[in-house]
C-alpha cells in the first residue's frame, strides 16, 4: 500500500512550481443544422474531455451563451469573457475558463479585433461577423507567478482581417506586463505557411516545436466532425513567450466512435512558468 500512495502522489517540485494544462478548443456553436453532431449530443462528451485531461486554465471559441452556461457546471472552474456582439451575452464568446483554486484573478478584458477595437465591430474586410480577443491576468497560487493568457478567434473568411489580427494582437501584448508569462491560444483560422502565423511564430514560440517532449497526435486540428478520415488542416495553436517551459504538447482526437466532441480538436500544452 505505501508503494501504491507513492507511485499516486503528485510530484514535488522543489522550487514551489507545479506544471500547468493549458489547451484551446473550438466547441462548435450550437446549432440545429449540425444533425447528429448537434450540441446537446456533444456536450457531455466535452465536458468529460476537459475533466479526464485536467486542464487547468483553457480558450473557448464559438461558444453561444447556453454553451457557457452548460461549461459553468464543471463547478472547479471560473471563466471571463463576453459575447462578440454586445460585448455583454449576445452572440459566440472566446471565454477563458481556469481552476479557481489553482489561480487567483487579476484582471481581465476584452477587445475587438477590428480598427475599433474597443466597441463591438467587424474588421478590415470581415464581411458576416465581430471577432473577439478575451484576456486574463491570473496569479498562480503555487509558485506566486503571473500569466496573462488570450483567446481569440480570427476570422474565417477576410484575408486582411486575418492579417490585421495578429497584428494588433501582438501591439497589444508589447504593452503588457512584461514579467508576466504569456499564452496566446485560439482559432487563427489560419494555416502555418500565411503571413500572420509566420508573424506570430516571428513573435512568440509554437507550443508544438517548443515542446521538449515528441509531439502527441496529428498535426491537423480541424477535423470537421468527420471520423475516420484523416484531418488535414491545422489552424488551431498554443503561442507562448518568454519565460514558460513546455513540457508535453499534444492534438487529442477523443470521441466515443461515433462522432467527435466538435469539429475542432482541443490543442494541449503542459506547461511551467520559469
């Protein structure tokens, strides 16, 4: 029995830091038309996800406001965020949710990604839809660090607006805390080889090759619920600065063999704060 308690014990770290699950997931909004991988199949499915592999702070994107509230049942965790057309509840959110007895809140906020970005509003040539940056400033309650992590979801169609994006997600953050940590997740809606992953990965370090451990499952993300067929497209992505050591970074492909939990895969990264 003491070898057992052993082996089911948390590690100790010796300089009061433990590893943290960070990951992103687009949970497909909820919508009719989506048949037999409508939400409320799903929702159990994604709930279980988040739970079986412990994440302790994660980016949402499309979730509607019933889709928050369903997430608000896993009761270990709080989350920010505002809906992209009222800035209050209306329309998808790009919510943060984190381990309340893990990390104390700071901070938080919102921004659009737009020419405006401080008031509801499309951007550059978005044609059907706002798009939103959430951010959280949160103190670890381990080692006593601060991160500060966003969620954003660039926009599927406009070029430029994609382009744009990242652009002014990476002046904002030049006017940011510097001794925080800092994660940049979401749905970029944007494929490695276009100007502004190359300038986010310029910026900041891909979770993927940062990671020092061989990268887990595909390198696709977006799966477009079709199971049994090989993902092809990777827009999905964990950016990090300076100061954070990733341990583990993997695509997980769960589902229950008969659809997956969205159309995206979560993205995971196990991180330290250095």
């Amino acid at each position: 029995m003491l070898a057992l308690s052993a082996l089911m014990t948390e590690p100790v770290y010796a300089d009061g830091n433990m590893p943290i699950n960070v990951a992103t997931y687009n949970l497909r909004l909820n919508t009719p038309s989506d048949g037999p991988n409508v939400w409320g199949l799903r929702r159990d499915a994604v709930k279980a996800l988040i739970q079986y592999h412990e994440f302790d702070l994660f980016g949402t994107q499309e979730a509607l406001p019933e889709q928050i509230k369903d997430l608000e049942t896993l009761t270990e965790y709080a989350h920010v965020g505002v809906g992209r057309d009222d800035g209050k509840n209306a329309g998808e959110h790009s919510a943060i949710f984190y381990k309340h007895t893990r990390f104390a809140l700071l901070a938080h906020g919102d921004f659009w990604l737009s020419e405006t970005p401080d008031r509801p509003s499309k951007g550059w040539d978005a044609h059907c839809c706002n798009r939103l940056a959430t951010w959280v400033r949160l103190r670890d309650r381990i080692s006593g660090k601060t991160l500060l992590a966003l969620s954003v979801h660039f926009d599927h169609e406009g070029e430029v607006a994609r382009r744009e994006s990242a652009k002014l997600l990476l002046n904002w953050l030049k006017n940011q805390e510097a001794s925080d940590a800092i994660i940049a997740l979401g749905d970029f809606n944007s494929t490695p080889d276009t100007e502004q992953i190359v300038a986010m990965k310029a910026a900041m370090r891909d979770a993927r090759t940062a990671s020092l451990s061989p990268a887990y499952g595909p390198l696709a993300t977006f799966n477009d619920f079709k199971l049994g067929l090989a993902p092809d497209k990777l827009i999905d992505y964990i950016f990090l600065g300076p100061n954070i050591r990733v341990l583990k970074y993997a695509v997980l492909t769960d589902s229950n063999g008969q659809r997956y939990p969205s159309d995206h895969f979560p993205v995971l990264a196990r991180i330290e704060l250095e």
